[in-house]
C-alpha cells in the first residue's frame, strides 16, 4: 500500500517539478475574478475622466457639494444630469432614502444657497461659487447663446407657465433655443400614463437638454427614474422655481436679499401658505446640525494641532 502511494505520487509530479495541475473550476473562477478587476479598473477610469470636472467637493452633512466656479461649470458641462442642493435639500435627504438614491445618480451637485456658503465657510471647507438653479437656467441659455447643438424642452410651472417661459427666454436669446415647454398636471409623477406622454413629447422633439422645475424631491426623482428612457437628452437640468421666474409668474428676491442669504425669507413672506412648513419646521434644524458637524470636528482634531 505504501509503495503504490508513493509510486502514485511520483506519477503525479512527474516531469513538472514542483507545479501543480489546477482545476478547471478554479481556473474558470481566477478569470471571472479578472474579468471583473479588469472591468472595475476601466469604469473607474471612464468615471475619472468624466468627472475631470470635480476640481473637489465640500461635504455638508454627509452630501459632497462640487466646489467649481460658474465659468468654469458651464464651461465643462457637456452632458450629465445636474442637481443644486440648498438647505430643504439636505434636510430632506436626512430621511427620505428614495431621494438619496435619485442624488446619488447626479453628476453634478452645484450650491444653490448662500446659506450653504456660509455653512461651508463656517466648517473650515469654503464653496467657491453659489450657482442656484434659478440663476443657472438663465446663465445657461446665455451661454449657449450661439451654440446650434443646444435645444431645450421645458418641464413645469402651472399650465401656460413653461410656455410662457419659452417665449420670453427665446425672445431675449435671438433664437429658438427652447423647442418646446410643457407644464405638467399636479401628481403627474405618479400617473404612468401621463409619464409615457411626457416621455414621448421629449423623444419626438429636437431637445439635447431638458430642464425640469416641478419642486424638490420630485424633480430630482424624476430624473433619477427616467433619464435613461431619453436617449435624445445630454443634459438634465433640475431647477425649481427657475420656470416661474422666467415666465414673470413669480417675483425674484432683490440681489441684495440674496447675498445676505435671506432670499428663504423674502420666498416665505411671498408665498407664507405653501411655504412656511418647510422654512419654519422642516428646515429649521439645519442649524443644530450643522453646530453639531463642527463640534464633532473640533473634537476629532489631534491636541496641539
């Protein structure tokens, strides 16, 4: 018994010094595991280069906030889906775990508050630039003033509202540059049928770039559910009340307002009905958590640094 053991054994390393053959399972199983590592390695190449953009990111409460100046966002902003956080944004991504998931699939997270500014700065990691999303609608349609390749389909605002919009906005551009507008009806999001509607008016018209103003979370979620059933878009835009103010159907805060970072008050005062929940309740917290962030960072940092 001993000997044919051995004699087995030797059989076996024959002629392959110390190699060992390797099952066909494992082999099958070390390709899968490169193929993956192979293809993680290149889709996080593809990420890098496309997010060349994040020149760095500030988080506040846990949301990274793209740190770049206008100039230079609208100048990079080729294609992706843009979301612009202020302060009801971040308070509700602190609960609502389907709006999450929509932030986590935008490729650009712009400040759209100065009161996120100050935040920042009083956290030690500065923003650069607010780019709220009712100054990014118009700056947008300036810059591409003369560019033939972008054309917008408008989404929100009461009826007549978005259209109202295209035409004063394509008046003062010189050019057709919103083809089309289209004010949704109240609960639309959750009306499959009105979506199929909608989703079709956006793939039969020219539009490179939808722009969505129906208020935050749904705007987002919307995005966020449906971008990929619009091939014919490069660019979503979620921009809030951005529609309104465009159409003149709502009053813009004074520029001074805003820089003092109460354009939340000025909103309120003008629409105390629809909106004093969420400055007044839902809100309101920010600043107890914010206290708590930068008390929880002195007290991480090292003594003595």
């Amino acid at each position: 018994m001993e000997s044919q053991s051995t004699k087995s054994s030797s059989t076996s390393n024959a002629g392959s010094g110390d190699s060992q053959t390797v099952p066909a399972q494992d082999v099958k199983h070390l390709y899968k595991q490169f193929r993956k590592a192979a293809l993680e390695s290149t889709v996080r190449e593809l990420r890098k280069q496309q997010y060349e953009h994040v020149q760095s990111q500030v988080e506040i409460l846990n949301i990274p906030i793209d740190n770049i100046s206008v100039s230079d966002f609208l100048d990079q902003l080729k294609a992706g889906v843009v979301f612009t956080p202020n302060v009801d944004h971040l308070m509700k991504l602190q609960k609502d775990i389907d709006f999450v998931r929509a932030y986590s699939q935008a490729d650009f997270r712009v400040c759209d508050s100065q009161v996120l500014l100050l935040a920042s700065k009083f956290l030690g990691t500065p923003i650069e630039a607010k780019i709220s999303g009712s100054d990014l609608f118009p700056m947008f349609c300036e810059h591409h003033r003369h560019n033939e390749h972008i054309k917008i389909f408008l989404l929100g605002g009461k009826e007549g509202v978005a259209r109202q919009a295209q035409s004063r906005i394509n008046q003062r551009i010189g050019r057709q540059i919103i083809v089309q507008a289209h004010s949704p009806s109240f609960g639309f999001e959750q009306d499959e049928a009105e979506c199929e509607k909608i989703l079709n008016m956006i793939r039969q018209s020219s539009a490179t770039v939808l722009v969505v103003g129906v208020g935050a979370p749904k705007q987002e979620k919307w995005i966020a559910k449906h971008k990929d059933q619009l091939p014919n878009i490069d660019i979503f835009l979620a921009v809030g009340a951005a529609i309104d103010f465009e159409a003149g159907h709502k009053p813009r805060a004074p520029e001074l307002v805003s820089q003092l970072g109460l354009e939340w008050l000025y909103r309120l005062v003008s629409e105390p009905r629809r909106l004093w929940k969420r400055y007044l309740l839902d809100d309101l917290p920010f600043l107890w958590l914010i206290l708590k962030e930068r008390f929880m960072q002195l007290w991480r940092k090292p003594k003595g640094s």
